[in-house]
C-alpha cells in the first residue's frame, strides 16, 4: 500500500522540514506487522513529494495465533496489500511530529496553507465507492479524484487543495480506516481520545461526523456514544446510537395518519409543486428511507436526483428501496445518496434545481432552525424550496392522541398555522423568497389540513 503527499509551494523541499523527514535519505520505521520506508521520488524546488510505502508481513500477522478455524482467511485476504489501519499506524508512527503541527525551523510555514496532494492507492472504499470517498474528503475542503482499481471495491485517491500539511495528514490517519470500515486491532476506549485527538478542528462540523466515528470505532456502540457527546452533546442519543435530526418516525405517527393516507397524499402534492417549478434537479434533504425520491425517479420530467440525511441507517433502506445496489435500479448518476448535516452548508447538493423538507424541520430543536434557514435559503439558493410539517391545531382530532402530545417521541415542536406562516414570511425576508402556502389531507373548517405545506420561490438567475 501507497500512500503520498506533494507540494508545489516554493521552495518545495520546505516539505522535508514540514515532514521532519530529509529529502536526501531514505527513512525506515519497523512496525510490529511490517516496515514503513519512507523517501523522495521527487525533491525539487519546483515540486517535492515524499511517499509511504508501506510493506506488511501476511504470515506475521496470524503467526503465534494458534490453528484457529479461519486460519486460512486471515492469510487469503487484503489486509496486507489495501490501505488500512495498517497505513494510519505506519503514518502515525513514520510521521508523528508532522501530525502535531510542529516544525521547529519552519513553524510559520507549518501554521500556513500551502498547495497539497495526496494519493493513496489501492483503497478500500465499503459501502459507499466513489460517492462515499467524495462524502469526506469534499466537505474538508479538498478536490478529489477517484479512479477504480481493477478487481472491484478498490479505488485510487487524488486529493488536492491549499491547506496545512498537519490537516492533511490527520484527514488520511482518520478517514483510511473509515473507509475500509475496519481495523486490524482491538478497539477500546483509548480510541475516542485518538479520534478526538485528530479530529480536533474539523470532525466536530463535518456533515458525515456521525458515520465517521461509527465506522472509526468499529460500529461499538459505547465509544460511539462518548465520541459524539463530547463532539456535540445536543446530538448523543441516550442508546448510543448515532445522532440523526430526521429519524425514522416511530409506529404512533403511522398509526394516527395511515387511515388517511396522509403520506401518500403529502407525496403527490410535494411532487407535483416540484413538477410546476419546472426543476429538473432536486435535493431531498431529509430523504429519510427515500419514499419521495422513489416517487420521483419514476418520473421523466426529473433529470437527477440527491438524497441527503443524517441516519446512515435509513441510507441504506434508501439504497435497498431504490435498488442502487442492483442493475434494475435507476441509471447511475442519476440518485446520489448523502450522509450529512442540514445545519451545515454542503457544496455536495448545492446547485439543485429545488429542495424538498418533507416532515423534516419538526424533527430539529428550534434553535437549529436559523441554520438550516441559513444553510438551505441563504448558502444553496435553489429556485424552489418545498417544506411540509404538521399542523399542531389538526392534533385535537386524532382520538387517540393525548392532548398536548406530538404526533411522536422525536418531534421537537409542532407549529400551528399561524405559527408555520409566521416562520415562512421570515424566511422569506431574510433570503428574497415569495411564498404560497397550501394544505395537504382533508380540511376541517375550523382547525385546518392535517399537513400544511409551503412553496418558496425565487427569480433563478440569468
């Protein structure tokens, strides 16, 4: 496995310095799996690169184990040829200093963005490919090519941009082993206050920070939890599962609006205020098991589609539903799914023709609203925004909900008419939207539709 870093800053043989590593020599670090060697295929003041190449011992890996049932898989296997936690060990342990950020001769050139590359190749990218490998490294900042390694599930990575080099370096020694989904050891509680460690100043407002500690800690449950409360503690869910601003709704929701077809209604009427827009591309931000982008994709008039969401979960019932995985699903490029953040702005769908908030912004606290205004109205600007949410007064004619109840556990508010209007018109103000407002379901004369439902508009620019 390859992994390796570029300048084209001048003089670019600072990077030895960056690096602590002397372009002149070759470096070697024995590792209890193997050896690292570390040297400059290129050292000139016009560009300098330094390359890892990491050398691991298969037999070693298993020898002293005993004649365990599997002895044979742990020698028939990538563990010692794709990127790994193998790679971030050896990254850590070759290249320790130069992830503190420290340079003692060049400490203003270490504290400065300068022009970077890395590649890392062959890399494992599970349950996600080229789309996962965007859904990381992009919102960091740095451009990314990815070219398929044959034999399939491996790709090659090219990131470039301007940033510090420590940055870069604790980028890779997180998301490699992200990526792979897997780790050649035992992972305990000293790996929350190394993926803290290296992720202080970036992981906390990462789109994907959820699926980034998951997948870091090895899907257990417990790290998991004590990451994401010291990440952001609002987030933590009390199981230890992930965080996730637009869950699932539990079975009392379905039960109260499923004799109403409340659903199906809340879908044709989204999809058909898309239709008039005359959107050909559409964001679905809080896409959830992805039942609207399966309504649309059936639809010609719909160029491509993006789903975004915070529960990895519900992504992959996403991906199940839209048969992504499967030949007989939509062409490819034309759905692409996306674990992220509402609050955070993500170039990643940026560029949509509309959005669509189908029952989402109840699922978020209301202090978290102005970021999503922010994020959706004020950063990505599509020509048309649909949001859909309860309507509070309709709850006193659902019989079996206690009064004073949210439709479920995870709704964060439900707003009255006058109240959901009264946040639109703001929106509206703020960001240079005009606003009609329409009801889904049947309507009461006194308390209204069960769904109300508004559509914002703005002039497209030339």
């Amino acid at each position: 496995m390859y992994l390796s870093v570029a300048t084209t800053h001048r003089p670019a043989t600072d990077l030895g310095f960056l690096l602590h590593k002397h372009p002149g020599r070759v470096h070697e670090t024995e590792l209890p799996f193997g050896k690292a060697v570390l040297f400059y295929p290129e050292a000139s003041e016009a560009r300098c690169e330094a390359a890892l190449v990491l050398d691991v011992d298969p037999v070693g890996l298993v020898r002293g184990r005993g004649n365990a049932d599997g002895m044979l898989d742990q020698y028939v296997n990538d563990r010692p040829y794709a990127a790994s936690s193998f790679l971030s060990v050896a990254l850590a342990r070759s290249l320790r200093t130069a992830m503190t950020g420290a340079s003692r001769e060049r400490q203003d050139l270490a504290d400065t963005e300068i022009p970077l590359e890395a590649v890392v190749t062959p890399l494992p990218a599970r349950g996600g490919g080229e789309a996962l490998v965007r859904e990381l490294f992009e919102p960091l900042g740095w451009a990314v090519e990815v070219t398929p390694v044959e034999g399939g599930g491996y790709v090659s990575l090219r990131v470039t941009g301007q940033g510090r080099v420590q940055a870069l370096l604790n980028h890779l020694y997180v998301l490699i082993p992200v990526l792979d989904d897997d780790k050649h050891y035992w992972v305990g509680d000293d790996e929350v206050a190394k993926l803290l460690k290296r992720g202080e100043g970036w992981l906390e407002a990462h789109p994907a920070k959820e699926l980034i500690v998951r997948r870091y800690l090895t899907h257990r449950r417990k790290l998991t939890r004590a990451a994401l409360e010291r990440l952001a503690p609002e987030t933590a869910e009390e199981d230890g599962d992930e965080a996730d601003e637009t869950a699932k709704p539990p079975q009392r929701e379905e039960a109260l609006e499923t004799p109403l077809r409340l659903n199906d209604q809340r879908m044709i009427a989204v999809t058909e205020a898309l239709k008039a827009s005359g959107a050909k591309t559409i964001a679905d931000l809080g896409c959830g098991e992805g039942k609207l982008l399966q309504r649309l994709v059936r639809e010609r008039w719909v160029a491509s589609l993006v789903g975004v969401d915070a529960s990895a979960r519900d992504l992959e019932r996403a991906v199940r539903r839209l048969k992504l995985d499967m030949a007989t699903g939509p062409r490819e490029g034309r759905v692409r799914l996306l674990h992220g953040s509402l609050t955070y702005r993500d170039r990643r769908w940026e560029g949509c023709d509309a959005a669509a908030l189908v029952e989402v912004i109840e699922h978020l606290e209301p202090d978290r609203l102005p970021a999503l205004a922010k994020v959706v109205f004020g950063a990505a600007r599509p020509a048309t925004v649909v949001v859909s949410t309860p309507n509070a007064e309709y709850n006193a004619l659902f019989p079996n909900l206690p009064a004073g109840a949210f439709r479920h556990a995870d709704h964060r508010f439900e707003w009255t008419r006058a109240e959901f209007r009264a946040w639109c018109e703001g929106v509206c103000a703020a960001h240079g939207y005009e606003l009609a407002m329409s009801d889904i379901g049947e309507v009461d004369e006194a308390l209204g539709a069960p769904t109300q439902m508004a559509v914002f508009t703005r002039e497209a620019p030339q």
